[in-house]
C-alpha cells in the first residue's frame, strides 16, 4: 500500500502533466524576424525553407514592393519585400538579410527579412489584438501584437491576399 507521500508525489506528477499539455495547446509556434526595427512572426506551419539570399532577377513592370523573382527547387517563385509594402525605412541589403519561403499548397513565394530569430513560442492567451490606429498597407495583415512587442502576423491572410501576389 502507497504512503501518503507517495500519493501526494504521484498527484503532483499528474498534475504537472495535465498543466504542461494545456500550455503546449495554447502556444504558437513561431519563426520570429527581423524588419528593421521591428520584430515580426509567422505561424510555422507555412514555412517551407529559410535561406541565404541568392541572385534575385528584378522583373520590370512590377509593384515596388517584389524584389524579383528566384529559383528555388525548379520553381519560380517572387520574392517580396514587407518592408517597403508595410512602409518601413529601407536600409539595403546585407548578409544578415534571410529568405523565408511560405507557402499553401502549390502557392509559394519568399518574405526578404533583415534577419531570423528563430523559434518563438507565444500564448495565445495573452496576445493583444492590433492597435486601432493603424492605418498603413500592411495593418490588415497583423494578427495580434505580443507584450514583448513581437507582431504577429497573419500569414494564412498573406497568402491569400490579391494585393500580394501578381496575376499571370
């Protein structure tokens, strides 16, 4: 027969289980980056590669805000810079810059970045929704703003807006 201690031992085990797997279903799983100044995020799950940038082939006629266009696996994927479609200062490109590839399904194309962070877990408990006074281009695509000041956005928006992506 257990002893009380061993019961109480047992208990806190179970519990302490049942308090991590919450927390595991209420974190989001993140690739933080940088876009000068900023810290933004997107939800794993769309992220295909991240990547040194490689030779971008400029296409003329197209908005200010695609870089060009890259080959990544045989593919030929556009390359867009959130920085100039959010409205941020531009500082030119260094070898802290990093291609992250996204994508759904068979559409896919690459977010230039001024640098990964890597892995970011956040609770989507105590994620703020996005300031109301937000007006530029991009607010529309800000999911929430974390109190560390890491804005999330939404990529399953991203990758289905019009605005970004070019028409054939």
């Amino acid at each position: 027969m257990k002893n009380d201690k061993e019961i109480m031992k047992n208990r806190v085990v179970q519990y302490a289980r049942r308090t991590t797997d919450t927390a595991a279903l209420n974190q989001l799983s993140l690739i933080g980056f940088r876009l000068h100044p900023e810290i933004y995020a997107i939800d794993y799950a769309y992220v295909k590669e991240v990547r040194t940038v490689i030779e971008i082939t400029a296409i003329p006629g197209t908005p200010n805000f695609i870089m060009g266009i890259i080959n990544f696996r045989g593919n030929m994927l556009s390359v867009v810079n959130l920085k100039t479609f959010f409205g941020l200062k531009e500082k030119g490109l260094t070898e802290f810059n990093k291609l992250i590839i996204i994508g759904k399904g068979n559409f896919e194309f690459g977010i230039m970045t001024d640098g990964i962070l890597g892995n970011i877990r956040l609770d989507q408990h105590k994620l703020n929704s996005p300031p109301l006074t937000l007006s530029e281009s991009g607010a529309e695509f800000i999911k929430a703003v974390s109190s560390e000041g890491i804005i999330l956005l939404d990529t399953e928006k991203i990758l289905s807006s019009k605005k970004l992506s070019i028409q054939q």
